[in-house]
C-alpha cells in the first residue's frame, strides 16, 4: 500500500498544480487560448495548430487567442489530464486493496466521479465561451477535491506504520476542520 500511498502525495501536490494553474490561466485572459476541447484546434499541442493559431491571430490580432495563451491553457489541460490517469490509478488501488486497509474505496472512487464532472466542466467552460456560471462551477468543483486527497490518507494511514504526511498532524487537523472529507479513524489521529 506504500504505493497508494505515494500516489495520494503525488495526488495532493498535483491537484493544488492544477488548481493554481487553472487560476494563472483564468487571470491570465487564456481561457480560450484553445477554443476547443480537448485539443488545440483539433491538434494534441498548440506547436502542431500553428496555422490555426496565426490564421485566428490574421483575423483577429487582438482576439483571446495567441501562441502564449494557447500554450498556458493546454499546459493546465495536460497536467488536469494527467491528475485524472493518477486518480483513476488511486480509485483502481483502493478498490483492490479495500481487504488490506480494512477501508472502503468510496472516497477515492468519488473523487474518480468528481474529477470526471470536473473535465466536462472544463470543456463546458472552453466550448461554452467562458459562460460566468460554468466558469465559477468549474473553479468552485476544483477546491474540494484537495481536502479529500487528505481523506484519502488519513483512511489509509490506519492499515500502516509509515502513514502520509505524519498522519497523525494531518489526521487531526482534519479532525478539528469540521469538514466532512476530514472526518477520518485512525489510530494516529488519537491527538
């Protein structure tokens, strides 16, 4: 379980990367870098729609495309992808490993459902063209989902010698935030 472990820091870390991303890219004015979804232009990198990018840019210089904000907003789009193979991974190891942990892989499968409504907000937000209330949805959907990575260890540092993050500071604070993604048993969270 070292490795579930591990992917849940991997997972914490990545999703606060995400997250910031997704900020400097809304206050960036990059939110329609590239206008479609999941590509740019229909190309998997803003290298390879070149020729979209600066016919977009003949049309219209000033517009919300240009090579810089394309690149900003796929860069959050590869990292939010790659957040979602590793979550996938995280809800794959918690429903084989729910014998050893004794725990229930509820949590890191919800996460799963809300990563997945998360990318269709993501795409609602590029091919809706920045409608105010996709785009707070889609800001708002992002900020649960750090606490419940921390949910994920706290379940998992019960079943483990080594818990993530000095399980039992983590555990606690949890305990104290009242939020019910914290709420966690644990034997290090006896403080």
């Amino acid at each position: 379980m070292a490795t579930y472990r591990n992917f849940i820091l991997a997972a914490l870390i990545l999703a606060f990367g995400v997250v910031s991303l997704g900020a400097y890219v809304r206050l960036s004015d990059a939110g329609l870098g590239c206008p479609d979804w999941p590509g740019c232009y229909g190309k998997p990198t803003p290298y390879h729609a070149v020729d979209a990018i600066n016919a977009e840019l003949a049309v219209r210089p000033d517009g919300p495309v240009s090579h810089a904000k394309a690149w900003k907003e796929m860069a959050h789009r590869y990292f939010a992808g790659a957040l979602g193979l590793l979550v996938l991974a995280i809800a794959v190891l918690g429903w084989r490993g729910r014998r050893e942990t004794n725990g229930s892989p509820g949590l890191p499968v919800a996460l799963l459902g809300l990563i997945v409504f998360q990318a269709l907000l993501g795409m609602w937000t590029v091919t809706l063209l920045l409608k105010p209330l996709i785009v707070s949805a889609h800001l708002l959907g992002a900020w649960p989902r750090c606490p419940c990575w921390c949910g994920c260890g706290c379940a998992n540092a019960a079943a483990s010698a080594t818990p993530i993050l000095h399980g039992s500071t983590i555990c606690a604070a949890a305990r104290r935030s009242g939020w019910p993604w914290w709420r966690c048993k644990s034997r290090w969270a006896a403080g």
